[in-house]
C-alpha cells in the first residue's frame, strides 16, 4: 500500500494496470483506447505501462475501442476502457452489444457535456444516455472512490451470478483534473481480492456462434436472464464491499449514501460531486435549526429503489439535483427516484450545473429556501448558476 | 508452404450429414475438416456464392484452429437461431461495423496466449466497403494478425438488396432503380496502399487458384486480405445454378481481375483473361439486375482497359525479389 497524488484519471488508469496484472496468470488483460477530453490522461498513463499479459490498442475509434474489448473479454481475457462525452457516444453501438454478450468489461467514463456546441466540462447527461444499456453504473465522489471502484467493478462483473459490464463514472476536470492523495495498493493484495477470470462463455473450439441470431422467446429469455443478473448485484455489491474492507481496510460507499438523514425532515438527493457541495449546506442549515439531510446516490443501475424508499422514508420535503437534462421531460434522476418518497413528500426537480456550471453551497442554500417555502412541487426547475 | 500436411490424417467426407461436399462431393478429399465450416441446414438461398465460398475456405483451413468475427450480413444469418450455428468453427456476431476491431482483440489475446488460433473476418462488401470501412483500415494499418475475408455480392443482401459502394455501374438495386450512376470502388488499390503482408481477389470458378491462395493467406501473418466475387442469385436476378459460370464471364472478359499483391508492391495476375466481348455481354445478359438498363457495353469495355493498364503498370512497377 502507498500514498499516491493523482488526478482521479490517473487513479482509474492505476486501477485498471493493477486489476489487469493481477489476471496476467491467467488470460491476461487489455483494450481498445481512443482519447477525448477530459479521459486521455487516462488512456495515455496506460499506453505508457508494460504488461507481461496484455495489450492496449490504440484504435480508429470508441466504437472500436469497445469492439476491441469486447473480443479480449471474448476471448477470456480481463479489459478495460474509457470515454466521455461524444465518445460515448459514438461508442454507444457496441456499449449495447458488450452487456448483451454479458462480458464483464469494466469503462472509466468522465462525464463531459454533449455537444455541438463543444463543451469540456461536467454534464451526467452522456452516461445516463446508457442508461438503458445493460450495463452497472457508478457515479464517484473523489479520487479515491474512482479507484476503489474500478477495483470493486472487476469482482462485480466477474461474478458469476452477474456477468454484466460496469461503468465507474465521475466528474470532468472536478475530479479527473484534480490530484488527491489515494491509496493504492500493491499488485498481492489485489490479487487478493481479485480472482483470475474464467469466463464461462469464453471463445475456445467449440463451434458455437455467440450473438447470433435470436427469436421472440429466445430474446424473452435473455432479457430475464439479463434482468436477473441486474437484480442480483445489490447482493453481490454488499459482498464485494465486505471482502474489500476484509482486504484493504476501508469500506467503499453503499449504492446509496446517508448523510445526517435519521431525523431530516428536508432531504436533498443528489450524484456525484454535487453530493459534497450538499453536505456542507446540510451542516450550515442544521446549525440553523433546519432538519436538513443529504442522500447521495453511488449506483444507478441498478436502481436501488428499496435502499433509496429506506433512506428517504421520513422526508417531508425533497430536492432532487440533476446534473443532467431529458429534453421534455426534466432530470432523469428525478424522474426516476420522485416514485420512492414517501406519500404526500413535497418532490421538487432543479437541474443544476448543467455544462459544467459550478454548483456553489449558495446555489444550493437557493435551493433549498424555495423547497422551504413551496407548499407542492412545481415544474422541474432548470437553476442557472451563472459560470 | 501450407501446412496441411501437418494436420491429423482425415478421411473423405463421407459422414452423412456433417459434410457438405466441395463442388458437389466431386472434391472430397483427405485434406476436408471433418467439420465443414459450412455444415447442413444452413438457410443460405439455393446457388449463394457465399456458401461456395466459405467451402472452398474450409477446405484451405483443413485442420487449421480458426475463430471467425462475422459482422452484420447475410453471412451470420447463415449461423441460424440460438443456440444452434450452422457454422464448425467459432464465431461471434459483430456489430455491422465491427468485425475487423473485435477480431483484433480475439487476436491479440490468442497470441499473448500462445495460442496459434488463425482468427479470420469473413465479411460481405456492406461490412467492408462501407460501414467496417475505417475500422477495416485501421486495422490493416496497425498489421494486426487477422485474415480477412470478404464474400463481394456487390449488394446489400441481408436487408433485402441496396446498393452498397461495391455495387458495379449499371446495377439495379432497390436504392438504384434506374442502375447505379457510379462505379464500384478499387477494394485491392485500397488494401495494397496499407501496405498489409498479403492482399488477393480469388475467384470461386478457379478452386484450385482459391483453395491455394486461402491457404497461403492463412498462414501467413500479419493483416491479410482476401476479395471474392460471390454470386447472389437473389440479388443479382440470376439462376442459381449460374453463379460459377457468372463468375468465369467476369474473369475472361477482365471485369474481375484476378491477383494479388504482396506487401502492398508486388502485384501479380494469376488468371490471364481474353478480355472476350462475348463473355462481357454474357455476363450482363445472365443477370436481371443489368436487363433493361442503358448499360453501354462499348464503355465498359473501355474501362476495362483502362483498369487493365493500370494493373500492368502496377505489376511491372512492383519491386520483384
Ligand atoms: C449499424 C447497423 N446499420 C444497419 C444495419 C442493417 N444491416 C444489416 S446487414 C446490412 C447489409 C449487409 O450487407 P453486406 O455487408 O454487403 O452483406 P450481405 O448481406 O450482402 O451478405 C445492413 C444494412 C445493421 N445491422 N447495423
Ligand atoms: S441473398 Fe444472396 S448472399 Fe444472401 S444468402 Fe441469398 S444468395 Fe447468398
Ligand atoms: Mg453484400
């Protein structure tokens, strides 16, 4: 175990060269990388590491860079990538086919603002476009839990009981940009709390095709299987964070994080880093007297609807702050966490740093003085914080 | 140079319903898998110069360790529904644009593994030509360790027959109805300027030239290219028992030239046409796709010539060793 200052995209790269040796006594370990900002500092620390087991491809493309991977995994070997943004994408193809084979890829994904117009900087709305895709997402809060969960998402995705790919998602240049002391340990304690990869479908002599061709009940049938493998996770996750802490000493998050929520009255949902900047209005709102809590949400997908219902149970009045923008609609947090507060909670939607806009403690407090005064919720709010 | 020898001793294909036999069990011979790549109960339409083709490579593969990336195409139809797969080999269903990426990764891992597993796309003009355009040159450009093949119908066959970059002047497709206003793209010219090992057009009226030139490119490494012309009854509106005659047409008479080039220098022709005007008019009259248009044979034929130049030029100009 060292001490290391890195960008959280350093972080990840280290995760990833570590979770990928540690499977060099078995299949080995690669991927398909393409760069695009704010992710490149990841892919480039990879491209600069040696592996006795294991090839990085610089490819033409994402939608490559996830087809190189999905062979690798095909083949039986542990892979990593990463992205943002229009990278997503345009990879957005093959996220799809990469769930659907079930392959236990795990991607690094920094959040980026789609554009045209370009725009660099944090914005939810790329990798909640993949929503739907099939695969496990996390959202981070700092450096450390960048690593930590590239780490837990290989023992996730390698499960037998799961089989699903993992996206570890955090905040452009907040933390991808931004160098934190992080633990990292040494390449035997990860294999520790790594096993080799065997997958159970993997390519070898037998002829058999994989993603062929499916009919209507076939389909049924992968979908529920896939479903299943989705409802497990929860289960495995809380497995994966023992065996971590019995590993590595430190516990990562739950999929959904309390903070001062036993008595709160007023809550604020939230993902990410919004979730620290909330934390901070929470302890000056209580020292006003406001029963106020913070509840951050780590996984997305699945979505932890019974966890969320417990921690939001005694809320009377709830924030839901979306980084993010379903044109029509309003924030696709809040549309799909409103359902799990509890009857006659006053649920109100404010869009947030969208495009990167800093979220400042008094754009929150703004916030949370319109919640005080509301008697119902309104429209979902789009809350411009200025730059 | 091929290394069939080496393979366990086969027998003929005999076996009911395991073999399909090359050129219709005229050519079963010791050297034949015992699991065709093709197997029975394939749903390829009847005289679908695929099928001839992916027997004519499976019997250049003999005992050959093979894994295959077929993208999107009329080529992973043929696998059937989950879970059976028409095909004795295995293989995995890429996405459209996908194939020559995914089987870089099976490559890259069969070789850090040791593994001497010869991993081939076997891929239609649509996957090629167009979609899997850039992910197909820049795996060629990185020489990754991947044969692929292309079945060139000239059409896109699985979605019912539009026109593709391959598709010849003249030729009627559901998006052309009035016959494609340009000509198809110089396939050979844009692998030979990537400079990959090995590069060739085979074709499937001269098995013993494609059997012959599959096996080379199998053995060699680094990125390989293969071209074939492959008859599509359906697409083309032409008799299924047709299609080998269609394709000797295209040779003699030059439309389909028939070479390869090595290391993206040398070229060399391995079947001389006669460059017979008879043979071209046949060729077009043999096919509905072609009936009724404006098609101007005297053009045509003049383009040939041209092609022609340029193709000696090419193997007069490369450097022989
Ligand atoms: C991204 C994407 N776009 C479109 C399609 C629909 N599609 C499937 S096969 C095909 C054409 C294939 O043509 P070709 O590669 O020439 O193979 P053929 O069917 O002629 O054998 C198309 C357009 C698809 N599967 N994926
Ligand atoms: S449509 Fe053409 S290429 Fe496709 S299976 Fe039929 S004959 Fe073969
Ligand atoms: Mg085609």
């Amino acid at each position: 175990m060292s001490l290391e200052f890195v960008s959280a995209n350093h972080a990840a790269a280290m995760a990833a060269a570590l979770a990928g040796r540690a499977n060099e006594r078995a299949r080995g370990f690669g991927g398909g990388v393409y760069p695009i900002t704010p992710q490149t500092e990841c892919i480039e620390w990879l491209c600069q590491q040696e592996f006795a087991r294991g090839e990085i491809v610089r490819v033409e493309s994402e939608h490559s860079a996830m087809a190189v991977c999905m062979g690798m995994a095909l083949a039986g070997a542990r892979t990593f990538t990463a992205s943002s943004s229009n990278g997503l994408a345009y990879m957005t193809e093959n996220v799809f086919a990469a769930a659907l084979y079930r392959l236990p890829i795990v991607m690094m994904a920094v959040n980026r603002t789609l554009g045209p117009p370009w725009n660099i900087w944090v914005d939810h709305g790329d990798t909640l476009l993949l929503r739907d895709s099939g695969w496990v997402q996390f959202y981070c809060e700092d450096n450390q839990e960048v690593f930590d969960s590239i780490l837990l998402a290989y023992r996730l995705a390698e499960d037998r009981r799961v089989l699903l790919p993992v996206l570890v998602c955090q905040d452009a240049f907040v933390l991808s940009h931004t160098m934190m002391q992080t633990d990292v340990p040494d390449l035997e304690t990860v294999r520790r709390f790594l096993p080799d990869l065997d997958l159970p479908h993997r390519l070898g002599d037998r002829p058999v095709t994989v993603g062929g061709l499916d009919f209507p009940h076939e389909t049924e049938a992968h979908r529920r299987q896939h479903a299943e493998a989705m409802a497990r996770v929860p289960e495995v996750y809380r497995e994966c964070q023992d065996r971590f802490a019995a590993v590595f000493g430190r516990r990562p998050a739950d999929a959904v994080e309390c903070y001062r929520m036993d008595d709160a009255e007023v809550a604020f949902l939230s993902m990410a880093t919004t979730a620290s900047t909330v934390r901070a209005v929470v302890d000056a709102a209580r020292g006003r007297g406001v029963k106020l809590g913070a509840v951050r949400l780590r996984m997305f997908r699945p979505f932890p609807e019974a966890a969320l219902r417990s921690a939001l149970a005694g809320c009377r009045r709830l924030g839901i702050l979306d980084r993010d923008i379903s044109l029509g609609l309003g924030g696709v947090l809040w549309a799909e966490a409103r359902a799990c507060a509890p009857a006659g909670c006053v649920v109100q939607n404010y869009m947030v740093g969208l495009g990167g806009g800093d979220v400042r403690p008094r754009d929150v407090d703004g916030m949370l003085q319109d919640l005080l005064a509301r008697d119902a919720a309104g429209e979902p709010r789009l809350v411009e914080v200025g730059s | 140079m091929s290394s069939r020898e080496d393979g366990p001793a086969r027998g003929p294909c005999a076996a009911p319903g395991t073999c399909e036999p090359l050129l219709a069990g005229m050519a079963g011979t010791a050297c034949d898998r015992d699991a065709p790549l093709l197997r029975a109960g394939n749903t390829n339409c009847g005289g679908c110069g695929m099928s001839i083709t992916l027997n004519m490579l499976s019997r250049a593969i003999g005992a050959r360790r093979v894994q295959l990336a077929i993208p999107a195409c009329c080529g992973i139809v043929t696998a059937g529904p989950f879970p059976y797969s028409a095909y004795g080999a295995p293989v995995v269903a890429a996405t459209f644009a996908s194939a020559a990426a995914v089987a870089t990764g099976l490559a890259r891992v069969a070789q850090m593994n040791g593994e001497d597993t010869r991993v081939l796309c076997f891929a239609g003009d649509g996957g090629t030509y167009d979609i899997g355009m850039a992910t197909l040159s820049a795996a060629a450009e990185r020489d990754e360790d991947i044969l692929y093949v292309c079945y060139d119908n000239e059409i896109y066959g699985n979605t019912g027959g539009q026109r593709s970059s391959a598709t010849p002047l003249g030729a009627r497709t559901s998006t052309t109805p009035a016959g494609k206003a340009q000509a198809k793209k110089d396939i050979l010219a844009i692998l030979a300027a990537h400079r990959v090992p090995y590069v060739a057009s085979v074709s499937l009226a001269h098995p013993d030239d494609a059997v012959a030139k599959f096996a080379r490119a199998l053995d060699l490494r680094g990125f390989r290219f293969v071209h074939v012309l492959a008859p599509c009854p359906t697409g083309w509106k032409s008799e299924p028992a047709e299609g080998i005659r269609l394709v000797r047409l295209a040779v003699r008479s030059g439309l389909y030239p028939v070479c390869q080039i090595e290391e993206g220098r040398r070229w060399t022709v391995d079947v001389e046409p006669d460059f017979d005007r008879d043979a071209l008019a046949e060729y077009f009259a043999g096919q509905g796709r072609f009936r009724g248009d404006r098609l101007d044979l005297g053009a045509v034929a003049g383009q040939i010539q041209e092609q022609w130049q340029e193709l000696r030029r090419r193997c007069a100009g490369g450097v022989r060793t």
